[in-house]
C-alpha cells in the first residue's frame, strides 16, 4: 500500500481538510504511486504562472485551498503517462465517494470522470 511522503503532507498544508482526505485515502486506494506537486498556492504565484503561461487565469482553486496537483510517479520518477493518471483520477473518484466529499477532477485534459 502506498503512502504519502513527507513532502506530499506537507504540501497539503492550509488544503480544504477535506480534500486532505480524500488525498490521504486516494493514495491508500491506488497500486499507482503519487505525490502532492502542490496545494496551497498564492496569489504572487499565480501571478508568476500567468506571466509564464503556465496558467490560464488569475481565478485558480489553489488560491483557496480548494485545489491539489498530483504526478504520479514510477520508480520514484515523475510519469506522465496518462494511464497511470486515469488510475490516480479513480482512486481519487472513490475516495470521494467513500468519503461523502465532492470533488472536480481538474486533470480532464487527459481524462473525463463522471
């Protein structure tokens, strides 16, 4: 069974609580290995990423907490395959469910989840 590393919880910090849970029991529930990439983000950040086009929009869940990004990782290297996101989206998908929460996947440029 999987389990988020030190840095993943710490990336969690001053996330909704419960998404944490739903992360934490996420990670319990996929043979696929991910971690926290960010959580929390700032305003100054968002900036920055619009600047760098790496964002769209100044209007990002991440501001509030409400938002996390996960890679996965495979032989403890970041992959981007999109199988293995379509699995992390599943896990994530059930544990919302188990857990009575709502959640967005916002990964839907590799995968729509109904």
């Amino acid at each position: 069974m999987n389990k988020l590393s030190n840095l993943s919880t710490s990336r969690l910090v001053g996330v909704d609580p419960k998404l944490v849970l739903v992360v934490k029991r996420a990670i319990e529930l996929t043979k696929i290995d991910f971690r926290v990439q960010e959580g929390l983000r700032t305003l100054e950040t968002q900036q920055e990423y619009l600047k760098k086009r790496v964002t769209q929009t100044l209007d990002s869940k991440h501001i509030t907490g409400d938002a996390v990004d996960l890679v996965a990782l495979v032989d403890n290297k970041v992959n981007w395959d999109a199988s293995y996101y379509i699995q992390i989206a599943e896990a994530m998908r059930l544990a919302a469910i188990e857990l009575n929460v709502q959640v967005r996947w916002g990964g839907c440029w590799l995968v729509l989840i109904s």
